[in-house]
C-alpha cells in the first residue's frame, strides 16, 4: 500500500457506475411526439462537456433519449441501432414503434442482473392512428416498393383477395398517432402521454402533470380540457421545462436538442417557421423526424 | 477404469473406488483453479500520473502532462513519459496507473502494427484510436477488472481535428478542451475561458503559453505533480512530442502568506 498502513487490511471496492447529471422529457401529440433532452455530460461539480447528445433518432418513426451513466446509455443506443439494422435487413422496412419499445424492455432485462444503469424514453409515431377520411385510390395505396409485392403475393396465397385489399388498403392509409414509452433501468415499461426523467424529474415532471394532464386545473363551466395539445403549444411546454430546470438544478444546461416526429400525413403546419429547424428524415413518404436546438445557461 | 487421458498417470485417490457402481466413482475434481485466490485484479491504482491537458486550436491540437509517476505521495519516477504518438497522427495522453497505461501502449502498439501489415492504404485516425480504447475500457470495466486509467485521445487527420476523453468506466465525451484528474478542477476553468469560442483562430504560440500557464498553476497547487512536463502537438505536420519542458516558478510570495503554517504572525 503507498499510502496507509499496514495495520488493517483494507478492501476496496470497484464501482463500476456513475451519474452522469441531464435530463430528458418526451411529450405524444395526436398525430406527432417532441422528444429532448439537454446536451450537457458532467460527472459531480465538473462539467464534461457542454455536447453530448442524449436524444438519438433511431428510425423514420422513433427517436430514443437516454439519461443517466452515459457509457451504459452509449452502449445501450449503439446496440439498439444494430438490432433494428438487422431488422431491416431481415424484413425489408423499419421496425414499428411498439415492437422497438418491447425489444428495448428485452434488451433491459437480459441484463437484470448487471443493469445498464439508463432511463430510456422513447418517443415517435405508432400504427394506430385515424384512418384517412380522404382516401387515396387503389393504384397509389400500393407503393411501388418491390417488396410490398412481395408483400401482397404472400397475404393472396393465405386469404382471398378481397380481404387481402381491405387490409392492406387500411393499413396504408392509416394515420399514425404519436406516442411515448417510458422504461426503467431493468425494462419495466408503459405507453404514457408524456414523462421526464434525469436529473430534473422531479422539478419538471408535477410541471407536465399539471400542463398535459391539466392535473388540479378545473376546466371552466361547461368546457373540458384538450386530449391533445397542438404541437406549437407542446413546444413552448418543453422549452419552458428545460429553462426552468437549469434555473433550478446544476446538472441541467447548456443546450437543448428537440425532436419532433411527424405522421405522415400530417402537415408540418408551422413547423417550417421555426429558426434553425433542421430535418433528418432518410426516406420519402415516411413519418417525417426534425431537430430543433436550442441554447441554454451555461452557468 | 478412468478414460480421460488427462487423469492418466496421476496419483491415484484411494479415497474412492473407481470400478464401483454405487456411489458413481467421480474424477478427481481438477475444475478448481489452484491460483485462483492468487488471480489479482486492480482495486486501486498504484504507481500514477496525474493531470492530463489538451485543447483544440487553429492548426491541430496540442496536449500536456509533466514527467512525474508517482508511487502514493512519494515522487517515484521523474522522467516518465506520458504522452504517446499512435499511428502518424494521434496522441494518446494517460493519467492513472501508469502499468494499465503500459498495456494499453502494448495494445495499441500491436493495433497499429497489424494496420500497417495490411497495407491497404487505410491507418486509424485518432476517432478510431478513441473507439478502440472506449470499447477495451468499458469491456474491463464490465467485468469488474478496469484498466485505472483516464485518457485522452487527440489528433487530426483529413483536416479534420479530434479531441477526446476516456476513463476507467468507459464514459466518453468530446470538447474543445478537456483535462483529466485534479486539472479538470484547477486547469479546465482557466483553459475554457482561454478557447471556448476560440478555437478557429487560436495561435500555436498561444496555444502553447495558454498550456503552459496552466502547467504551471497546477504544478503550485497539485501536489502529484512536477515542474518538468512535455507538449504534443498534431497538426497538417504529423504528431510531434516535444523535449522536456522545465517550468520557471517563484515561490518568494509564500512569504508574505499569513494565517496558516508554522509562522506566528
């Protein structure tokens, strides 16, 4: 030992964890879902770096945030991405968004017994939206993918063709619904309307409870409150989260990364306007996914 | 009779009998590992460095860290060498136990070697350096038998210029100027004030006295440190690791200090 004494021995022990400090928030609209996070890394009193992202776009439809011991998120994220790239090359399109949520609650448990020590919310467009009122006809309800043939031949050969049009037309022209999952550590998980987790959970949380839910909030007489929020509305409600816990929590600033996910379908009404909006959509006629970044205090 | 070959010719157990039928005769048990209580893991580092400096500037970027590795608080090796070129244009700086940091040149050392032998026209950029490293780490990490090292990785290589950090749980980021271990607290507020927003337009002269200026605080105040240090530098050039640098210090202001110590007013 170069420091100490011999006269008791001495265990130490290796922790193989550490906070990382930050915070994410994801909040479902009707047809759209904001997922952000802040983008400062720091480790105690130490600012790290002032960005590291901690919001991760993983499809067309899903975008991913992750908070907590940042190696373990990294590793997370990284591994989720290759899993949905095999999908992708296995069937040919991109993973529903209800399938991620319970491949990511798979992936936690497996390893229960050493955790990934990570908050993971996942937000983004799932398959169970309205139908389209307008209906596109036949010929554009089948997209000229080679494998949606392939796609249709198989669904011939199992039921008759009449059923076969029904349902792939209601497919196609289904309007996605935006939605959140939240997960804990070990993959315990649940679809919600909005939540936030991080260093700043507790301060902005009771905020969304009130703001979302409209929790001790009486509507006026003869009024109910909104089920959905307008995106513009949700927006304000997220930048005000952000601003406020970097008021009030150390490990919360610098800057601020939105993602919005948009059905498709949906019109980018007002979208456009925002400075500095930027989109990282891979594929034509998809859901359609935006950055929006934002500077915080850097106190 | 036994039929695994490698219980052959051993002493025999008389304790069992190996034709009988009731109890099942079992092989002596050689599953245990006799070393096994001998298997040390790193539970603490032992010989060290201290503080790691880097930062980004117009031309490339440049790191510091002195000579010294220290055995606890008894200045144990001064002229230890901390920074190390890796392929023709990264620089590895290593703070923590200097022998997981020897391994890990031996590593890299073997990565670079096998890149070479491929000739393909292809060598690892210092983002592949700091990937490397972060995955070995983190793989240690997870099974609880870390390399104690904080490390930072820099370079620049097709213009384009890195500079990054990787520590024994395999926790990464990114800055324009990072410092590991007690400079992270003494030297990193003085070098952000001096680079952020600066760094496209910082000189290598300016670069390299910001550097040393903050050597210089952190040899007065880190006790682990010592006032004999090196500068690497990675630009369009190549890496280039400089001759010991010996810093000038004055300490006649101690004098004057009052209030604490041995002196009575």
């Amino acid at each position: 030992m170069p420091d100490g004494s011999f006269a008791h021995p001495q265990q130490r022990h290796f922790n193989p964890y550490t906070e990382n400090g930050g915070t994410i928030l994801a909040i479902a609209g009707a047809d759209f879902s904001v997922i952000a996070g802040d983008t400062r890394q720091s480790e105690g009193y130490s600012i790290q770096t002032r960005y590291a992202p901690k919001v991760f776009r993983l499809t067309d439809r899903a975008v991913l945030a992750v908070n907590g011991f940042a190696a373990d998120g990294n590793m997370f994220v990284k591994k989720v991405k290759q899993r949905l790239e095999w999908y992708r090359h296995a069937h040919a399109k991109d993973m529903p968004l209800r399938a991620i949520a319970r491949l990511i609650q798979t992936m936690l448990y497996a390893q229960r017994f050493f955790p990934y020590y990570v908050y993971n919310i996942l937000g983004g467009i799932e398959e169970d939206g309205k139908y389209h009122t307008s209906l596109p006809s036949y010929s554009t309800a089948f997209p000229p993918h080679p494998l949606s043939r392939v796609h249709w031949i198989k669904r011939e050969w199992k039921c008759g063709p009449k059923v076969l049009v029904a349902n792939t037309f209601r497919l196609l022209v289904q309007l996605g619904s935006g939605a959140v999952y939240s997960f804990d550590p070990v993959g315990s998980y649940e679809r919600e309307a909005c939540r936030a987790a991080g260093a700043a959970q507790s301060l902005v949380q009771p905020f969304l409870d009130n703001q979302i839910y409209f929790k001790n909030q009486t509507a006026p007489a003869g009024q109910s409150h909104p089920t959905h929020l307008p995106l513009q509305d949700v927006l304000s409600i997220v930048i005000d989260s952000f601003t406020s816990a970097t008021e009030r929590h150390i490990e919360v600033g610098d800057g601020l990364e939105m993602y919005v996910v948009l059905a498709k379908g949906r019109s980018p009404q007002g979208l456009e306007s925002i400075a500095g909006i930027q989109e990282v959509t891979t594929k034509s006629d998809s859901d359609r996914v935006f950055v929006i970044r934002r500077e915080l205090k850097k106190d | 009779m036994d039929h695994f070959p490698t219980s052959w010719g051993r002493p025999r157990n008389e304790a069992y009998d190996a034709f009988n039928t009731y109890p099942l005769h079992q092989r002596p048990n050689h599953s245990k590992d006799v070393f096994a209580d001998g298997v040390q893991r790193t539970q603490q580092p032992i010989v060290t460095g201290t503080s790691v400096l880097a930062l980004t500037y117009k031309d490339g970027i440049m790191m510091a860290a002195d000579n010294l590795a220290s055995y606890g608080s008894l200045a144990r090796f001064k002229s230890i060498q901390r920074l190390h070129a890796v392929g023709n244009s990264t620089v590895l700086g290593a703070s923590g136990d200097m022998s997981d940091y020897q391994y890990i040149q031996t590593l890299l050392d073997e990565l670079v070697i096998d890149e070479f032998t491929a000739n393909d026209k292809h060598d690892l950029g210092p983002a592949e350096i700091h990937e490397y490293l972060s995955r070995v780490l983190y793989s240690r990490r997870s099974k609880m038998n870390p390399l104690w090292n904080s490390l930072l990785v820099g370079g620049k290589k097709n213009g384009k210029r890195f500079l990054a950090y990787v520590d024994l749980l395999g926790t990464t980021y990114s800055a324009s100027t990072i410092a590991t271990g007690y400079g992270a607290h003494i030297a990193i507020p003085l070098l952000r004030k001096a680079i952020e927003g600066r760094e496209n337009t910082l000189t290598e002269a300016e670069a390299r006295s910001i550097l040393t200026e903050a050597m210089r605080v952190l040899f007065y105040r880190d006790a682990r440190s010592l006032d004999k240090f090196q500068i690497a530098t990675v630009n369009d050039e190549g890496v280039s690791i400089s001759e010991t640098i010996t810093l000038e210090t004055a300490w006649g202001f101690a004098e004057g200090i009052r209030g604490y110590g041995a002196q009575t007013q």
